[in-house]
C-alpha cells in the first residue's frame, strides 16, 4: 500500500526554498570574506581554528571540521589545523558533569587555544551561555573571535570580534546559512590553495 502524500507538500517545498534564499540574500558578504581570509591567513601560518556550536550548530562544526582538515587540500597534512569542541563526548559529558554545561568550551579552550589562534561560535540565537563563556575566554587569551548569527544576534553579536549576523527568525535556516557560509569559504580556500605555501 503506496503511503499517502500531502499534496501540498510541493507548496511548503517552496515555501521553504523561497525563504531559504531570501536569507542567502542576507548574507552580509564583506562579513564572510573577513573570515574568510583570517582563514586562510590561520592555514599559512599554521595557527588553530576552533568551531563551536549546539545541537545543530554542533553537528555543523564537526561537518565543517571534517571540510577544512581534509576538504581544502585532499593533501596528507596540508588541511588547516581545525578542532570540533563538541566532537569528544567524554570531555563534554566529563565538563558538563564537573564544571557545568556553560563551561564545556571555555575550559578546552583555556588548554589549547593559543594567542593568535581563532574561534568560530555558531549559534541561532546568540545567547547560549557556552557560547558566551568561550568567546569571553578567546578575548582573555588572545585568540579572534567570529560567531555565525542568527534571529537578532543575541549577546554573543557584541561579546565576539567578528559577527557574521544572517537576520533570520528560524532555527532551521540559521543553521543552513552555517553550512553555505562555512562552504562558501572551504571552496574559496581549496580554489586558492596553491597561495598559502
């Protein structure tokens, strides 16, 4: 038995692309290239590049950990040196069990993160408490901060160096714009992989 199809489903498809590209059209550009080229700057001189995020936003850095260590080069060893801090889940549960949720990336940062380093908070709303204590602890240390926004930015538009701010309402499409920013930069370096030598 054939399972039975909304035909309204091709309208909301719409509906949803439509969005979708309205907030691609949000994206403010010269934001993005700033990143993109403290990136490239980071994968010449061999600094650390640190991504965070929730939930979603989690599953995106560790998506896009995977782009700019393998992604940009597909060379053994040629990938910048890029850390998911959500991607261990005994040190997250060990933190968040010991220190408290709100600390689970500032204090991995407080051991590896290095002046001239950099981090990149990805977050819907701007307000996770995480979010905010490793963006504190990046400006303590020394390392740049950018944070990939959405809905209103939230604190964390003023509390990182760099705000990338798509002005989106929705969870879903904050985290999309995460991902085509992210891949936006990755083919932007893998085209000019050949400059960072």
């Amino acid at each position: 038995m054939q399972p039975q199809i909304s035909s309204s489903f091709p309208v909301f498809a719409a509906g949803y692309l439509a969005r979708l590209q309205e907030a691609c059209s949000l994206i403010p550009i010269q934001s993005v290239e700033h990143l993109a080229v403290a990136m490239f700057n980071a994968w010449k001189d061999q600094k650390q590049v640190f991504i965070i995020g929730n939930g979603g936003s989690a599953g995106n850095a560790i998506h896009l950990t995977n782009d700019f260590i393998y992604g940009i080069s597909k060379l053994m060893g040629s990938g910048i040196r890029m850390h998911a801090l959500p991607a261990n889940q005994a040190m997250i549960t060990c933190l968040g069990n010991d220190v408290g949720y709100e600390n689970i990336f500032s204090h991995q940062l407080a051991v590896l993160g290095q002046s001239g380093d950099l981090l990149i908070a990805l977050s819907g709303s701007g307000n996770s408490p995480n979010i905010l204590n490793a963006l504190s602890q990046a400006r303590a240390q020394g390392l740049t901060s950018f944070a990939i926004l959405g809905f209103d930015g939230g604190k964390a538009k003023a509390a990182c160096d760099h705000a990338i701010h798509v002005p989106v309402h929705d969870m879903q499409l904050a985290e999309d714009s995460q991902l085509i920013i992210g891949h936006m930069i990755m083919q932007w370096l893998y085209a000019h992989r050949e400059d960072q030598h």
